[in-house]
C-alpha cells in the first residue's frame, strides 16, 4: 500500500523555503477488539453516566475541570481553551543546529518522513546539507493545533523529523540515585566485558515481533476461517534464538555481587 501524507509543512531555513509532506515513520498494530453483548453480540456503547443518579450524561452537559492539589475543582470552557490553542501555521522553522546524536533517546517521541512536496530540487539541497555536515536541526512548528519542537536529522539518507518531549515529562538523571556497591574486582569485570563482547551483533528488526499479537491473529484467522480451536490446546512456543544451550554467564550474579541486593542487613 502507498503511504499517505499526514500533514503537509514548509520547512523554513534562514531565507529557504522547503514545501514537504509528512509521512508516519510507525504504525500502530495492536489489536482492537470491539465489545460485544453475550446474548445476541451486538456491539455495546460506552456512555458517560452520573454516578449518584446513574443517569447518561450527554455530550453538550459534560465540562472540563482541573483538580488542584488544595481539592478545588476549576472549570475551563471549551471558549477558553480554544483561545488558549497555538496559531495555526504550516511553517516548520529550523532554529539550531547541533552534531549528530546530540539527543539523549529520553526526549525522542514520534517520528516522521519527510517527502518533497513540488521542489524536488530544494528537497535534495537539504539532504545534501544535513548529510554533508552529519548534523541535526532543532525544529519547532504547529500541527493541528498542538505546538511540536522536533528534531530534522536523515536516516539511511532519508530525512526524518522526530517529535521531542517537552522539558516537564524528562525525568532528570540528577533525580536517581545510584545504589553505592563495592569495588568490581578484575575476575568479575573481565567476565562482564567477555559477556558484552560474546553477545555483540547488530542490529535485526525482524527479530523484535510482538510474538502475542501474531498468536491472536493467527488464533483469529482459524475461528474466522471456520476451523474449531480447542481451548486447552496450547499455542505454539516461539522459536527459540541462535545459539541456545551454549554456556551463560550470568551477569546478574555479577551485578549483585557489584551493588548488592538493594535490601538493608539486620543486625
């Protein structure tokens, strides 16, 4: 299937103007299942009910509140919050540059293709620049009334832009504290770094499948295609990875021995 452009944008860079379309780099594939009466399986609704008189609340009766932490509810209109909403643009503005894989991962979100939307030659121009200098833009712009900061970077010489967390939803690693432990010993260190080393590879996609949601659909697929499927049969096992029965080492034990349990002695 063709993939379709979400949103269409100009990425502003100082005097440059670059029309282009964006397309969703992920897509969700979990499975949905609709709600059903056991009786005749009709699909049920969902209603918002009062609950002291159990009666529906309709949609036009249903206003947003905010609890404080005092316990005081305050009540935002629909008028209110909508003045409250970013002004609408289509302008992508790349404000700063930083070197490649300048990001902690924390702050990464969602990602998104960026396609040409009519200058090709532009479009190229910026691959160019990004891909010559190994280096990612900081991007701020509005889509859908929601204001994103984001960062432009390529990926596999294509361009990428990828949504950033804002600053209160990191949690900085000043806040963690680190179990104190004894000093790591040479025996124990050299078999951590004969671990690590053992189990190097890169990197496989295929490998990372949601092993449940391909059970579900396959258990689907029989019911829908008429075939009994008995209850206590159990699904099949996933197939086990290369190189099972070889000798472990069981870096856990190292990490014990390294920090300790974590629970306090009693005298």
């Amino acid at each position: 299937m063709t993939a379709r452009a979400i949103w269409k944008g100009v990425i502003r860079l100082g005097e440059s103007s670059i029309p282009v379309k964006l397309y969703s780099a992920v897509e969700e594939k979990r499975v949905h299942f609709r709600l059903l009466h056991e009786k005749d399986k009709t699909p049920v609704k969902q209603e918002k009910i009062h609950p002291e008189t159990g009666e529906v609340v309709p949609s036009e009766a249903i206003r947003h509140g905010y609890e404080t932490e005092d316990g005081r509810m305050v009540i935002l209109a629909e008028q209110e919050l909508k003045k409250l909403e970013p002004e609408p643009s289509r302008d992508i503005e790349i404000f700063q540059f930083l070197p490649g894989a300048g990001i902690d991962h924390r702050w990464y979100e969602r990602p998104y293709f960026l396609g040409p939307d009519g200058d090709r030659e532009s479009y190229f121009a910026m691959i160019d620049a990004l891909g010559s200098n190994e280096i990612e833009g900081l991007a701020r712009w509005v889509m859908r009334n929601k204001q994103y900061f984001g960062v432009l970077r390529l990926e596999q010489r294509y361009p990428i832009l990828i949504t950033l967390r804002h600053t209160e939803e990191v949690v900085s690693l000043a806040d963690l504290k680190l179990p104190a432990g004894r000093e790591i010993d040479r025996k124990e260190l050299a078999m951590a770094e004969q671990l690590v080393s053992a189990m190097a590879d890169t990197f496989d996609p295929v490998q990372y499948r949601d092993v449940y949601r391909d059970r579900v659909m396959a258990l689907i697929d029989a019911k829908a295609g008429g075939k009994i499927v008995p209850l206590r049969k159990p699904l099949a096992k996933p197939p086990e990875a290369e190189g099972e029965g070889a000798e472990i080492i069981d870096l856990m034990e190292i990490i014990k021995n390294r920090f300790g349990s974590g629970k306090k002695r009693v005298a």
